[in-house]
C-alpha cells in the first residue's frame, strides 16, 4: 500500500511530467494534483469554466492518454 505523502509526491510528479511534455506551463492552480491528472488524462471532461480560463489549451486535452 502507498502512504498518502508518496501518493501525494506520485500526482505532483505526473503533473511536472505533463507540463514538460506537452510544453504547458501552467495548469489552473485551483485544480487538486488528483483533479489535474485526470484532466490531463482525458479520464475526467473539462467543464466550460475549465475551457474558459485555459483558453486555446483547452483544446490540446487531454494530454495523455
């Protein structure tokens, strides 16, 4: 079993991950590392305030899968 702390440092690293790759700088701060890589994988559908505040990104997700 995973302690929560390496879980933690676990989602921390598939964001930096996924930035790096898909050259995006930042995703939205708001979002839980859980809920970004989720987002990031297509496994969860960004809403419209989501599409907002990214912006042309939006369209770029998911970026992995």
């Amino acid at each position: 079993m995973v302690s929560p702390g390496h879980l933690g440092l676990a989602y921390a690293e598939v964001t930096d991950v996924v930035t790096k790759l898909d050259d995006i700088r930042l995703l939205p701060g708001e979002w839980p590392a859980v809920e970004a890589v989720l987002k990031a994988s297509g496994r969860q559908e960004l809403p419209a305030t989501d599409r907002s505040l990214l912006g042309s990104l939006a369209d770029r997700f998911p970026l992995i899968g």
